[in-house]
C-alpha cells in the first residue's frame, strides 16, 4: 500500500539520477584520446556484451533486495551470507568513490575557468598547490551543502542529468547540421581500417577506463523503495539509462572525429577536450564562443550533481546494515536528518591525503590526467561485485526470489556474470599501467609508484577500520567490567 505523504521519485528520474553517475559528455573524450576512432568498436562491443547486461543484472539484484538500503553492500552480504565480505563491499564501494570525487571536484575548477577566462589557460593563473587546495575546498562545501539542502539530490539530478543529455544530442545534432553545410572530417582517413582496434599493451590498460566511464547502475539501487512500482519501473530506468549511454558514447564519439583528428590529439585534450569542441562547433556554424560559455555553464551543473549523488548514495552504502561490528561506532552514527556525517568527514580527510600526493605532479593537467586514470583502476574493482553478487542469488537462486529475473536460464545467467567479472576484473588490473607517460621515463615511474601507492593505502585503511572496532569493543568491555 502506497503511503500518500511520501514522496515517490519516478523513472525517468531515476535514470537521470544514474546517467549522472555513469556517463557524461567529457567521458567520451578520454578513450577517444587513448584508442582513437577504434573506441567506436570498443563503445558498440561493450554495449551489447556489457553495458546491456550490466543494467538488466543490477536489475535483478535491486528488486531481490528492494527493502535494502545498503545497495551493492547488502546485495553481497545476503548473496554470500557474510558479514565480513558486506563489509569488504562496503569499504570497496567507498574508497572507490574518493578519487572519483576529487576528479569531479577538480572538473568544477576547470568548468568555472572556462567561464571566467574562456581558454585554457588555467594552469598559467594557478600553481598546483592552489588547484588541490580549492578542490578540498568545494568538496567540503559541497558535502555541508548536502546536509543543509535535504532535497540537492532530485533537483540536481534534473537539472544536471537533463542538461547534460541534452546539450549531448544538441553537440552530435549541430555536427551532422555542419557535415551538411560544407564542414569537413578532420580525421583522415575516415574508413573502415579506421575503426579497427589495435590490439596492443596500452588498448587493453585503457580499456579499464572505458568501464569506468559506463559503470554505476547499481547506484541508483538505494533508491528503490522510493518508486511507486519498483517492479514495473525500474527496468524502464536500467532500459532508458542503456539506451542514453549508448547514444552519447557512440554518436559522440564519431561527433568528435569531425573537430579533431584522432591521430593528432591535443595533450589536455582529457581536461579541456570538451570546451574545445564546444568551441570548434559554435564556429563552424557561425556562433563564435557562445555554444562553449553554454557547455561551461551546464558541465558545471552536471558537476555539482554528480558531487550530490556521490557523496550520498556512496556515504549510504558504507554506514547502513552491512556489517556495522567491523567498523567504529563513530564512523556510521548517523545525525538527525539520517545521514553518516562522520563517514563524511573521513571522506574529506582522505581526499585532501589524495589531493597532496597528486600536488607531487608537475603540472595541472598531468593531475588531472592521474585521477582520471586513477579511477579506471579503483572503479572496476568495485563494478566487479555487482558480478559477483549476481552469480551468488544465481547459483543459490531457490533462496532468492525477485520480480525481475535477467536471463531465466541458469546456466546462461552464470555464464554472462561470470564474463562480465572476469573481464573486469583483468581491465581493472591492466589499468596500473599509466596511460599518460612512456615507459622507461620517469613520468611512468612516478605514475606507476603513485598508483600502487594510492590502492595500497586503500587496502590497509580497509583493514584498519575493523582493528578500530576491535579496540572500541574491548574498551567498552573493560568499562562493563568494572
């Protein structure tokens, strides 16, 4: 039975909620850099063999436990019946989120420089100290504007989802308008031998990128028990996020092979790719830099609305009901309005820690560049046990009942989730590689050290919340005691 004074959040919402996460105009960029325009096929293979599933999947997995408000943490601890692999889940899912929100903290920086100066000449008015100081900064803005304004989350989510898509379909739409009125493809040759992958080291380390960019369905699974039909609706969410991601990264993507030549890339073309196109077509059809001042403004929105959805479905997962006896009773008390707020405060701390370690970069860009990479290793590693969750209702699947069932063999379903890990987990793996820098350089010495160093820290911190808690139990012993 509905409860008429709560308030339902709809489908298309929840897609947006979630294409927020998933995907943006800037996230086909990267791979376009890195593969050129064979990415095309990488976007059309991946989609079939693995976004489709991987939204039908998190399907499944969101209405069997639609009553769980820990999302993929809850999902693992009920699949594999263990406290302790919920609270690896947990912690998995939250360190991931870290780089990923220094990420889109320093894309705000690089949206509002736009705006203000209209180039790109960020690095020449900041040193990089100033950049990761003001990063900190507006993560922690932004998570005390969470916690004051209880509604940011729908409302950016509109806002920034809407205009992102939108202005997508407007960039793939004015470039087939210019085709037609005398603009020419910049990349050349522009055929089939084009499109074919090349099959090397640096393809596959950045295929873990490519995931990164299509990955989070699973977000938007804490959100469930506030749809007025779960079971018809979400499916119609998963199908129209699919079909959204699929859209943008393929159609953009030959968009893209129109402004720039893929054989020649600028270097910030990852940082400042999109403002350049934005630029490129505003000109082409007569508009100067009026379409880029546009861009700016919206990846701005866009921004803010993924700092919204991260810091909250992210803080969500890791203090709900997934083994709260293997971390601090301080870590996942929650205030009045029901948020983890320490857990919030743990989050800034470790950005600001990430923030001084990327400082040790020697330009702007280059830590831009490192994040991003960064998260193509940390992401898929965390998007692996959306597989691993989806193989144990499966094999168990007598124990699990749900109102969606994605592929109804048996045999199949393990088939299709056991792919999808494995090729996850070895694209996650392959990512360590650094992307930006040859070789036997320096460069890729330091990267290399930095990467290893970052996940390290990240797995030591996973072991050390729980010897915390080990140590609060015993003090609270010794008080029972005497």
């Amino acid at each position: 039975m509905l409860d008429q004074k709560k308030h339902y959040m709809s489908w298309p919402v929840i897609a947006l909620l979630d294409f927020v996460t998933i995907i943006s105009f800037e996230n086909i960029f990267y791979p376009f850099q890195n593969q050129g325009l064979s990415v095309v096929i990488s976007w059309i293979f991946l989609l079939f063999t693995y976004v489709i599933p991987y939204a039908l999947i998190a399907t499944q997995l969101g209405l069997t436990f639609d009553n769980q408000d820990g999302g993929l943490a809850s999902w693992i601890r009920r699949g594999t019946h263990s406290d302790l692999f919920g609270y690896i889940t947990s912690w998995m899912y939250w360190t991931q989120t870290i780089p990923y929100l220094v990420d889109v903290s320093n894309s705000v920086i690089v949206s509002i420089s736009w705006i203000i100066l209209g180039n790109n000449t960020l690095g020449h008015h900041m040193s990089t100290f100033t950049f990761g100081m003001l990063t900190f900064v507006i993560i922690l803005l932004f998570i005390i504007f969470e916690n004051v304004f209880r509604d940011s989350l729908e409302v950016l989510s509109i806002i920034g989802g809407g205009a992102m898509f939108l202005i997508s379909m407007l960039f793939v739409f004015m470039t087939v308008w210019a085709l037609t009125h005398g603009a020419h493809i910049a990349t050349q040759p522009f055929n089939l031998h084009a499109f074919k992958p090349n099959f090397s080291l640096h393809y596959f380390s950045t295929t873990g990128l490519l995931i990164f960019a299509m990955s989070g369905a699973e977000l938007a699974a804490p959100y469930i028990n506030k749809m007025r039909n779960p079971k018809r609706d979400f499916p119609k969410a998963m199908w129209m996020l699919a079909l959204m991601t699929a859209f943008l990264t393929i159609f953009g993507t030959l968009s893209l092979a129109v402004f720039f030549n893929a054989n020649h890339i600028p270097n910030d073309f990852k940082m400042n790719g999109p403002y350049y196109a934005f630029k490129l077509l505003g000109e082409q059809v007569g508009m100067g830099k009026s379409l880029m001042y546009v861009f700016a403004v919206v990846q701005l929105m866009f921004m803010l609305a993924q700092l919204a959805i991260l810091i909250d479905a992210a803080s969500r997962v890791f203090a709900s009901d997934t083994a709260a006896k293997y971390m601090p009773s301080w870590l996942i008390k929650k205030n009045k309005a029901g948020r983890p707020v320490h857990s919030y405060t743990l989050t800034a701390g470790i950005s600001l820690l990430l923030l001084l370690l990327s400082g040790t970069l020697p330009n702007i860009n280059s830590i831009y560049n490192w994040l991003l990479n960064l998260n193509g290793i940390v992401s898929p590693y965390k998007t692996a046990l959306v597989f691993v969750a989806f193989l144990a209702i499966r094999w168990q699947e007598e124990q699990f009942k749900s109102d969606y069932v994605y592929i109804k063999n048996r045999t199949g379903a393990l088939i299709v989730g056991f792919w999808c890990f494995i090729f996850t987990f070895v694209c996650a793996t392959m990512g360590f590689i650094p992307q930006d820098a040859a070789p036997g350089t320096k460069a890729f010495d330091h990267q290399l050290f930095m990467n290893f160093v970052t996940v390290g820290f990240l797995v030591v911190l996973g072991f050390l919340l729980p010897w915390l808690r080990k140590l609060e139990l015993k003090k609270a012993a010794k008080k029972i005691k005497y």
